[in-house]
C-alpha cells in the first residue's frame, strides 16, 4: 500500500507574514542567484506547510497570505510554463488570463492579468497539492 496522504497546508497568523515573506524573498534571491530566473515561490515549495507566496517582476511585489482565487476569466494556453524548484522542466499548461484573488493582506481582494495572473494561479495550486502536469494542456 502507498503513501497517498497529503499535507495540509495551514492557514499564515498574521504574526507569522513578516517572517515568512523575509524567507521566501530571501530563498528566491539564491534561487536566482543559481539559475533559476524565476518571479514566484510558495511556502510549500520550501517544505514549509503554509499558505504564503511572493511574486517578484521587476519593480512589481505580491505577497499571496491564504489566497483563493475567487473567480477566473478567458482560459487559454501558457507556453513553457516553469517552476524555480524544477528549472529543467517546463509545460504547456491551461490558465486563466484574468483572476479575482482575496488575500489575507494588502491588496486584500483584487483582479490580476497576465503573467502576474499566471504566476499566482501557480502559487495558490502549491497551496492545493495541484502540480504543473496537472494543467498540461493536450491540445
């Protein structure tokens, strides 16, 4: 019989954000440091079982606090979708272009696009055991 139980990943006190935020900046620094020239990583790619992300893009910063995505808009293709845990790996995925996110801090309900919608639609399936294979898109 297998291992099938899965993490529950746990809800962020708010005493815990500023820590967590400081360590996730901090791993992604040294991610890209080494290579991986990515924009995004979650608590649970670091082994921790919370519900935090950051997105980094240029002079843009996103901290994701127990975030849902409340609603999604226009799903297309993604081409070469990636993840900085696994640099060598990359996807055809099916994401939304347009999300409503609520979030646990500022901005605490707001409407994403793009590749900021894409990179947070990513983080948030970490916090539901959803991989990158799990949105491969066939087509």
């Amino acid at each position: 019989m297998g291992n099938d139980y899965k993490i529950i990943y746990e809800d962020v006190r708010l005493d815990e954000v500023k820590d967590l935020i400081a360590l996730l900046e901090k791993s992604l620094t040294i991610l890209n440091i080494n290579g991986a020239n990515g924009i995004a990583l979650s608590a649970p790619q670091l082994g921790i079982n919370k519900k935090a992300a950051i997105i980094r893009v240029n002079n843009f910063s996103l901290n994701l606090i127990n975030s849902n995505i409340d609603v999604g808009f226009y799903k297309c293709s993604f081409n070469n979708e990636s993840t900085v845990t696994d640099i060598n790996k990359s996807f055809n995925t099916e994401r939304f272009k347009e999300i409503v996110v609520s979030n646990m801090v500022y901005p605490k309900r707001f409407i994403a696009t793009g590749i900021i919608a894409v990179a947070i639609q990513q983080q948030i399936d970490f916090f539901n055991h959803i991989t990158l294979q799990d949105r491969i898109n066939n087509e």
